[in-house]
C-alpha cells in the first residue's frame, strides 16, 4: 500500500526554511529570489537581493549550456554545480525542484571544497544546518589544527578537487548524461558481477536531417531534449550515457523480463517520436533501440553484450526504424 502522500504536505514560513536549510535559494516561478539562507546570503553578500534573477547572481557550470534555473531544470532533472559571479567561493553543487501549485523553485547547496569556503568565508559549524556532516568535519580539523592543519587543509582540497575532476570526467557535457567511459565501467563491473540487467542501445533516426536543415544548435537541442526524455524514463539506480554523437545507451539494473524491457524502450521511442519546437521550427526525429538482457549472454561479458545490442539495433534499423527488437 502506498500512503497518499498529498495529505502530509508542509507549509514553512520564512525563518523555519532558514534554520533548515542555510544555504537555501527560493525562487519565483519566474527565477527571481524571493529568500536567501543565511550562509548563502554570506556567499553571494551584495549580490543577495530579493528580485534578483538566477543567471544574474550565478554561472551554470553544469548541466552544460544552461544558463537559466529553467535550463537546469529541464537539462539535468535535479541536480546542478554553479558558481557565484562574484568568485568568492570555486563553486556549489546541489539539488532544486519547483514546488506544486505556483510554480516556485526550492534549491538546496553545499560547497565543492568546504575547508576552502569556511576559511574564505570565516565560517562556523553554527553557519550549517545540525543535520550536515560538515559540523563533524569541521569539528576534526579544529581539534587537530595544532599539528596538521596545512596538511589536512591541502589533502582535503586535493581530494575536493579530485571528485570534481572525476565528476566531469564521466559526464557528457551537452546532456548531462554519463559518457562512454562511465558506461563502460558500469557494464563491466555488472557484468563482473553476474548480476541482472538489461542492456539497450539506442539510435536517433533521421537526426541528420534536423543538423542539415536546421542547424547544429538545432541537433544540441535535440539531444539535450533526449536526455531529458531518458533521466526522466529511467530510475536512479538505472545508467544512461551518451557514447557517440547521436548514439546513447541505457543499463536497466536489476530487471531484463522482455516484457518489462520492451515496455520501457517503447516509452521512450515513443516520447523521442514526439516534434521538437525550436525556434518556431519542427525539429522531427525518432528512435531505433535494440536490447539484450544479462540472462542471454552465457559468459555476461561486456564487448559480447555490446556487439548484440548492435546487432538487435541494426535490425530495428532495417526493419523500418522507431521501433525496438529485442535480441534473443
């Protein structure tokens, strides 16, 4: 039974959402600021005015060519890394979501290197909500900055950029997708691992035609629209990545019953058939998928994999296209 979540939803004023969440951003339905957290509001100091538009006070550093909390919001579902205009601080991941009935959005952050923004920023354990492990890390470099804290201070901004640096390594900065590199360690440790999962590798039909009449921004728009169509068909514990220019592969974890994998790419095919508006313009593609399932491949190796989803792919191709075969 699923309770019915409506019933439980919450209303908070002002100064309870500030206690909670320090480094709070709401916006208007329009991207306006309607209410800082306090430690944000330190962030950004002049720049924290209420009015103020999102691109006007920050620089979207991924998903890749977004610049409106618009962008963010349809490029990357949920989750973004920005970076404060006026360069007090290397940067913020965190996570947004408009809110039901009027459309405002609610962003959540923390900073991608702490020691370096608590030391910048004079900041203290009271700056953070009591919830966060950062008052514990605090707490830690405090108790031995006697004898280590340079040490401490370097090794903790070495491994803040390294994180970052692996982050932007395993993404495809157009969608915001994993890349192929990520998607191949993924593959080969599931398949290390004997587990259950369904492979599909995905084609666009006729993109060509969109970059030849419309334009390249026309075929980035398109594709940042498929990945948008994937991250929001799949689950977060499912992987989808793009691996070449219109080429993109998706890995079902847990699940390859044909009916349930058949069910998902028909979905998708069938969200991707749909026209793109761009720029007054119909941007028309399809989708060709074909599928294996972990079960099938008696040695779970993943070049074996690869090479028959290529195959059920090539076969919806000469089928007809924007459909999805499933490799026996």
């Amino acid at each position: 039974m699923h309770a019915d979540l409506s019933r439980f939803r919450l209303k908070l004023d002002i100064m309870t959402l500030a206690r909670f969440m320090p480094m709070h951003l709401l916006l208007d339905a329009d991207g306006c600021a309607l209410s800082f957290g306090p430690t944000l509001a330190q962030v950004l100091q002049g720049d924290a005015k209420l009015g103020a538009r999102f691109e006007d006070m920050f620089e979207v550093r991924a998903p890749g060519g977004a610049v409106t909390i618009d962008d963010v919001l349809a490029r990357a579902g949920n989750r973004f890394r920005i970076a404060p205009r006026n360069g007090l601080v290397s940067g913020l991941r965190g996570h947004g979501q408009r809110l039901p009935g009027d459309g405002r959005i609610l962003l959540n952050m923390t900073f991608i290197d702490l020691i370096a923004a608590t030391r910048s920023l004079a900041l203290s354990d009271s700056d953070f909500a009591a919830s966060e492990l950062v008052r514990e890390v605090l707490f830690l470099a405090e108790a031995n900055a006697s004898v280590t804290s340079e040490l401490r201070g370097l090794n903790l901004r070495l491994e803040g950029a390294r994180v970052a640096a692996v982050e932007e390594a395993m993404t495809d900065p157009l969608t915001g997708l994993r890349n192929r590199r990520a998607f191949d360690l993924v593959l080969e440790r599931l398949c290390a691992a004997r587990a259950n999962f369904g492979l599909m590798h995905l084609d666009l039909d006729y993109f060509k035609a969109v970059n030849d009449t419309l334009g390249h921004a026309a075929g980035d728009f398109v594709l940042e629209n498929v990945g948008r169509i994937l991250r929001d068909q799949l689950r977060t514990e499912d992987c989808a990545a793009r691996i070449g220019g219109d080429e993109f592969v998706m890995i079902v974890a847990g699940r390859s019953d044909p009916r349930s994998m058949m069910t998902i790419a028909n979905r998708i095919i069938a969200k991707i058939r749909e026209p793109m508006m761009f720029e007054g313009q119909v941007a028309q593609v399809s989708a060709s998928i074909g599928i294996v399932r972990s079960l099938n491949c008696k040695d779970s190796n993943a070049s074996h994999m690869i090479a028959a989803a290529d195959r059920a792919l090539y076969a919806a191709k000469h089928a007809g296209r924007g459909l999805a075969i499933l490799h026996d």
